[in-house]
C-alpha cells in the first residue's frame, strides 16, 4: 500500500520541480568529482566549445 505522503509518478512529472532538483543536484555532483579528480570539463559559451580545466570548475 502507498504511503499517503508519497506522490503518483504522473503528479511528479507534471508537477517537475523534484525532477529539476534531483538533476541539478547531480549535476553539481557530477563537476565536483571532476574538479576532485583534476579531469577537465568541456562547457557551451557564445556558441563554441570551451575546455574548462579543474581548478576552473565552479560547483555551488
């Protein structure tokens, strides 16, 4: 049986905003294990690739 404080898949995703934190929660997740592991990362910026190397990486 469903707890009653647990929501529906569907209201999740029409409601969006766990989806949008769980991702940028990875995401931060994801540039802090680069940055620790001194592995660069390749970012988007005024319509070309940029290199960021590790020590340029911000995580919040």
């Amino acid at each position: 049986m469903k707890n009653k404080s647990e929501k529906s898949i569907n209201a999740i995703f029409k409601e969006g905003t766990p989806i949008d934190k769980a991702l940028k929660k990875a995401v931060q997740e994801a540039l802090m294990r680069h940055k620790q592991a001194g592995n660069p990362i390749v970012v988007w910026r005024n319509g070309k690739i940029v290199w960021l190397k590790p020590e340029e990486i911000v995580v919040q």
